[in-house]
C-alpha cells in the first residue's frame, strides 16, 4: 500500500499529518508512506523528524495586501501542478489525504484527475479556501468541530473526526512527566506557548506577568517564546530582575511538548487547532487568546468551541494585557474546583481517537 500525505506551513497542519501516517504505519506495518510538502514550511524539519520521507514542491498563498505579487504566485502555482504530477506518478499512491495549507491544492487536485483516492482533514472550526476549493474534489472531509460543517457544501461526504493527535499525548503520565522536569506534586504548574513559531502578543503580556506571578514560590512557570523571540525575551526578563530558574524556565522551544503539557495545571497559548486538541487529550484547562490575525478569524471560533464546553476561558487579544492575564490566572488557581471542572469538561470535548476514525473511514 502506498499513500501520499501532504500538508503543511504550520505545526497545525503538519502534526495531524503525521498522527493519520502514523495510525496507517500502526494498522499496515508494510505501507509505504510520502509526505509532500514545501521547503518554506516547518514540514523540511518536522517530517524527517517523524522517520517519513518528504518531497517538495513550488506553491505560495495569494497576497491579498500587494496583488501584483500573485503573478508570482500563479506562476509557483502552475510549476506546483507539474511537479505534483511527477511525485504522483513516480511514487503511485493508492490513497492521496491532505491537512491543510497551500501545498494540498495542487496535489490532491492532480491526484483526482488521476482518479486516485483523495480525503482531506480540516482541523479548524472554520474551514480555509484550500479545503473549500478541495472538497469537490475528494471522497471524504474530515472536520475536527461539528461547527465546520456549515460551511462546507456537501453533507454527505463530511466526518466529524476530531484532530488526529500523536500517541504520545495520549500516553503520558504527569507524574513521570512532573519528575523529568524536576517539578514537584505540590507545585502550580503554568505553561505560555504561542504556537510553534511563538507569538508577539503573548510574549509582552506573559513578559509584563511574571513579577507578580514569581512572587509566589509554588508557581512554576515554562514561558516558551519562540526561536525568534528567544533572545529578546530572555534579555528584557533579566532586565526586570527576575531570576530565570527552575521556578522561572524561559524556553525558546520545546521538543516534547506531550510531557510538558501533561505535566502542566494550566495553559496559556493562542487558540490553533492542534493546540486546542492536544490541550482536550491531556484534559488540562486553558486560557486561550485567538489570533486575530488569521484567515476568517478561525481561532475564535476554535477557542469558542472549547469555551462553550467549560474547558477553557477567552481572552480576546483587544483585552489582553498583563493585569488582566495575573488576575485570570490567580482566580482559576484559587477556585481548585473550577479547575477540576475545566479539566473534565475538557478532557470530555475530545471524544475519540480521531486518527482511528480517520482510518477506519479510509478502507484500506
């Protein structure tokens, strides 16, 4: 058996992608498995990382700001198609599913012309223009959020799946996670991420945060910014005379995020769909700011989603400030009961192993 995954940019369409190949490696030790992806995205280091090959080809999204940049862009379009065409008759998939980003047009658009099998999976609640464009095209649209079912045109081929999260989530124990990190049971334990390539916002505000959150010694606090970020940051915390320590762990990045998260007691993080399903399999409640600056404003409607459940409180980013952030935290830290609820409520909002549906909806 061989299939073509292929999706990419972000850690939120690159992780599904491999949790789906990983389920099919699982189910048919023996199936040969490509990712196809392009070599701007985190997909040339995540990828290689996860024991896949990975090919490349040429595809960029449309600039709304400067239109005459799209020449360019119809251009890396029309060489895409042509180099899509090559990896599919080249490799031969029996099966074509891709997760998102720009580089799934070209692929799966090519791979049914072929009238190979194709599937897409979007993670979000509110659906991107490549999966829109895309659902004509496939045999199935697996949809993280039952909300996401409004705006697709074709009812019969939707599945509500959940987001395919990789078995280490699932896994882990916060007990030998808390003891790797050298964090003790009676410790409150908070991490700050921005997704995989950190966040501005956050930052500042999680930056202005620590001095009234440090004073409090049972805080321990992973305040991960961001390669880009790192530097900055680490400069400006030191200026504010706070000690970086075992309390105080200012990160640029962190390689295993399942152990992390699970050992933690609460999140702060933007609203990304991965993000948000990995926090409901680790059951761990949540103070969620979306992005305002995203396609659709889709992370509201993924912190929404979660909100509405009781698993997790919103801030949008127009009130976030530091004040407001200490004052969140210290009445969810103080209320255990609240968390607990939160906890269960979220733990709850995931239902199954959505990987496993996936593949199940798959036939092979």
């Amino acid at each position: 058996m061989r299939v073509i995954m292929t999706g990419g940019g972000t850690g939120g369409h690159i992780y599904p992608a491999i949790a789906i190949a990983d389920k099919i490696k699982e189910k048919h030790p023996d199936a040969e498995i490509l990712f196809v992806g392009t070599a701007r995205g985190l997909e040339k280091k995540l990828v290689p990382q996860s024991g896949y090959p990975i090919k490349f080809i040429t595809v960029t999204g449309f600039n709304r700001k400067n239109l005459l940049k799209n020449i360019q862009v119809l251009n890396n379009l029309r060489k895409g198609f042509k180099e899509a065409k090559a990896i599919l008759k080249e490799f031969r998939p029996d099966v074509v599913i891709g997760t998102g980003g720009y580089v799934c047009g070209p692929v799966v658009k090519m791979a049914h012309s072929f009238k190979i099998r194709t599937f897409i999976h979007e993670q979000n609640a509110f659906p991107g223009l490549t999966n829109k464009i895309l659902e004509r095209y496939v045999e199935k649209v697996f949809v993280a959020f039952p909300e996401a079912r409004l705006n697709f045109k074709k009812p019969d081929k939707l599945i509500v799946s959940g987001n395919p999260v990789r078995k280490e989530f699932f896994d882990a124990d916060k007990k030998a996670c808390r003891e790797k990190f050298g964090i003790s049971d009676d410790d409150f334990v908070i991490l700050s991420f921005g997704g995989s390539q950190g966040a501005a916002k956050i930052n500042e505000v999680m930056k202005g945060a620590l001095e009234k959150l440090s004073q409090d010694k049972k805080n321990v606090i992973f305040f991960v910014t961001g390669n880009s970020y790192y530097d900055k940051i680490l400069s400006e915390v030191k200026e504010q005379n706070i000690e970086v320590n075992d309390k105080i762990r200012v990160l640029p990045y962190i390689d295993d995020m399942a152990k992390c998260l699970v050992a933690c007691d609460l999140v702060i993080c933007r609203a990304g769909a991965l993000a948000v399903s990995e926090i409901m399999v680790c059951g761990k409640p949540a103070i969620l700011i979306p992005s305002p600056n995203v396609a659709s404003n889709h992370q509201f409607f993924n912190a929404k989603a979660l909100v509405d459940k009781g698993g997790a409180v919103m801030i949008e980013e127009k009130h976030f400030n530091a004040d407001t952030l200490v004052e969140t935290i210290l009445a969810l830290k103080g209320d255990e009961s609240k968390l607990e609820e939160m906890a269960i409520a979220s733990k709850s909002a995931m239902g199954k192993d959505a990987a496993e549906i996936i593949y199940n909806e798959l036939g092979l």
